[in-house]
C-alpha cells in the first residue's frame, strides 16, 4: 500500500523560474513525441511515447534545462 506524503512549503520563499531567452515567468505544457520501434519496444510493437516539456508562453522558446 502507498503511503501518501505532505510537505507544508511556502511557495512564496522560492525561486521563480524565468525562460533563460526572454525573461517570462509563464510557461505552457507541450508534448514531443517519441516513436520506438518494435525492436526496442517492450510489448514488441511500434510504439508512440509522450514526452512533457514547458514552453515560454510569451517567445515559445522550449526550456531544455531550468537554472
């Protein structure tokens, strides 16, 4: 069974993350998507794979990595 976890954190003492191009503080949810061959695929069939990335909602830049 899972046990769930809480934290009390106050998000007004972190960080904003802002996109490294242009300076905004909103970003959107984008999916890339991934092909695997049936070779690599572990049910043996051509498979598609959802990857989630964030991009700036003001440049559309896609953030590879958060500073």
């Amino acid at each position: 069974m899972r046990q769930k976890t809480s934290m009390n954190v106050d998000l007004n003492s972190a960080q904003d993350v802002k996109c490294p191009s242009c300076g905004h503080l909103y970003f959107k949810t984008l999916y890339r998507m991934k092909r695997l061959s049936a070779l690599v695929s572990p049910n043996g069939q051509e498979t598609f794979v959802p990857v989630q990335v964030l991009a700036c909602d003001s440049c559309g830049e896609v953030v590879q990595d958060i500073e």
